[in-house]
C-alpha cells in the first residue's frame, strides 16, 4: 500500500525541491498545498501534475475550512514547510508573520490531532537560537532560543506550540532547523540568486555594511535528503538540526560567483547595513548525522556552480557562455 506525504508550502523554495526530489527517488504519493501568494516556478508545478503520484491544491493555512478540502483522507506524514519567510518585511511588519507561522500552523495541528495524520514534521530555521559569536561553537540542538528578528521569533512560537500539542495531545512530531538554503528555485530577492542575476546583466550588487556576516550554507538537495531521512526513520518528539558545515562571509560568497561567471569585483557596492539581528549563524549537526546517518554531501563550490547554472538557463539561456568564460572553482 503506498504511502501519503502532505507538503504544506509545496510551491516554495525548499517545497519544490522536496517534491521534485520525492517524486524522483521515491513511491510516496505527494499532496501539494499552498497559497500560491509568493514567488513559485509555475512550470515546474505544472510537471509535477503529470505524475499520477502527485496532486495540488491552492489552500492558505491560515483558512480552516478551506483545509477540508485538503484532509480528505489520513497521511502518513505532514511536512510542514509552509511559512512567511525571513526578508526584509521582518523589519517592516510583524502581524503576518504570526497569523501565517503560528496561527496558521495550529490549524495543521488541529488537522493531525484530530486523526488525519500519522505523523508531523515541523521545518523550522537555525535562526531560533539568534547570533553566534565569532569563536563561538555551532549550536546544538538543547541550546537556549534567543531569536533576534520577526521571523526567527515567529518560527520559535511555532515550535512552541508544536511541542505544546506533543505534551498536551500526544502528537506525533518531529521539529528540524536548517541552516541557510541555496541552488535551484529560490526567490530571486535572496542573496545568491539576486548577485546570479545581477551579475548576468552587469548590475550593481548591493552588499550590507562590511560583507563579513557569516552563515552557516546548506544545498537545498542535501536538506531535502535529510528530511527524507527523518521521514522514515526520525524519532518521534526529537529535534534534529540539519547544518550544511560549510560557513561563508557575505563577500567570500559574492566574489566566488563572480570569478566562477567571470565578472569584475567593481560590480560590489557597499550600502548601509540591515539591522537583522546577527553577524554569523550556524548549526551543529553531528546528532543526525550518527543517529540517521546523514550528512551534507554537495560541496559549497559544487552546488554554486550549479545553482549558478539552473539560473542563467532558466532565466537568460545564457548558460553556455557562463561555462566558457567561467574560471573554474575547485
């Protein structure tokens, strides 16, 4: 008998990575659920309906009727990927990012205490925890919770409601934070895909303050591996952190995509720094790594060249010329 996957968010970043993912290297049958009010790849998701293991549906979290559509049968497993992002409207509004993390995830949990799910997995960020010091070790996953932004503060109330609903109800859940995703299908407001695109059509690229915060970057496909890992073998009402061990400073990251394209260094412009809340964030990862066995496996440069790739030919076919002009990055 197959098994049922829902995918809250499934038209995001991460969501379209995942699914692409399961769909390809699994039999699970995926039921996609988003508001479709953010930036997605149409195409992609209209691919998706070809396969006979996948199916749609336009539903905001934050609507509890409209969810029956969608809990029309009981699921394995819940992804929970749904959420409003971190951006620059964390510095601007704060109500939306509640109604949508909080408000709109304990409508899921209503869903999966009520029987239509056998099992929950919150996908939460690293950003919980705040900054870290430069000599500072990397977070593990009993550390204190100190968000420093709306969006981290958002997402740690949705854990805490998470982890309500696992005491109070039994439920069974599963949190992970990630580290900073990248590659194929982010918003283009992001950094990386920002100073790709920019640097194809010789744009100005902004950099906030010194260059020199530093995350913690994980390939979206390695995060996608993990969650597959935590799927069929994740112990119930753990935390696992997934950490990509691949820290880079805001320039260190800007000048590899410009050598890689063969760009001037002349292109970086310096501009006033945002007040986000931290200089460097990052994630110890060795508890999944020995209990389920898992590990990042692309490499920075790696999985850089080929988010610079996916970019130039999915948005300027101009991905030939990037690879014949390119220096190579080892």
């Amino acid at each position: 008998m197959r098994k049922e996957i829902l995918v809250t968010g499934g038209a995001g970043f991460i969501g379209v990575n995942l699914i692409e993912y399961l769909l390809n290297e699994t039999y699970y049958h995926i039921t996609n659920m988003d508001s479709l009010t953010h930036s997605t790849n149409e195409e992609t998701l209209t691919t998706f309906l070809r396969s006979p293991n996948y199916r749609f549906f336009q539903v905001n979290i934050c609507n509890p009727i409209k969810l029956n559509e969608v809990f029309d049968r009981q699921y394995d497993v819940v992804i929970h990927l749904a959420a409003k992002t971190d951006g620059i409207e964390t510095l601007k509004s704060s109500i939306d990012f509640f109604d949508v993390n909080v408000i709109g995830t304990m409508n899921i949990l209503e869903k999966v205490r009520r029987g239509f799910a056998k099992k929950f997995i919150y996908v939460s960020t690293g950003k919980v925890y705040g900054a870290l010091g430069e000599k500072d070790r990397p977070y593990t996953e009993d550390a204190f919770l100190n968000p420093s932004n709306v969006y981290a503060e958002s997402k740690a109330s949705g854990e805490m409601v998470v982890r309500a609903y696992m005491k109070t109800y039994g439920l069974p859940a599963i949190i992970t934070r990630c580290s900073n995703n990248y590659g194929p299908y982010q918003p283009q407001e992001k950094l990386i895909p920002t100073v790709i695109l920019n640097a194809l059509e010789d744009k100005e690229i902004s950099i906030y303050g010194d260059g020199h915060h530093i995350r913690d970057w994980i390939f979206v496909k390695d995060h996608c591996k993990a969650l597959l890992k935590i799927v069929e073998h994740g112990k119930l009402g753990e935390i696992y952190n997934i950490g990509g061990g691949r820290e880079r400073s805001t320039m260190d990251v800007v000048k590899l995509i410009l050598d890689y394209m063969n760009k001037d260094h002349d292109l970086m412009k310096h501009v006033a720094d945002r007040d986000d809340g931290g200089r460097r964030y990052a994630l110890n990862w060795e508890k999944i790594h020995f209990t389920l066995q898992w590990k990042p496996l692309t490499s920075f440069y790696s999985g850089l060249v080929e988010t610079i790739e996916w970019y130039a030919e999915n948005n300027f076919k101009k991905v030939d010329k990037i690879r014949k002009s390119s220096t190579s990055i080892k």
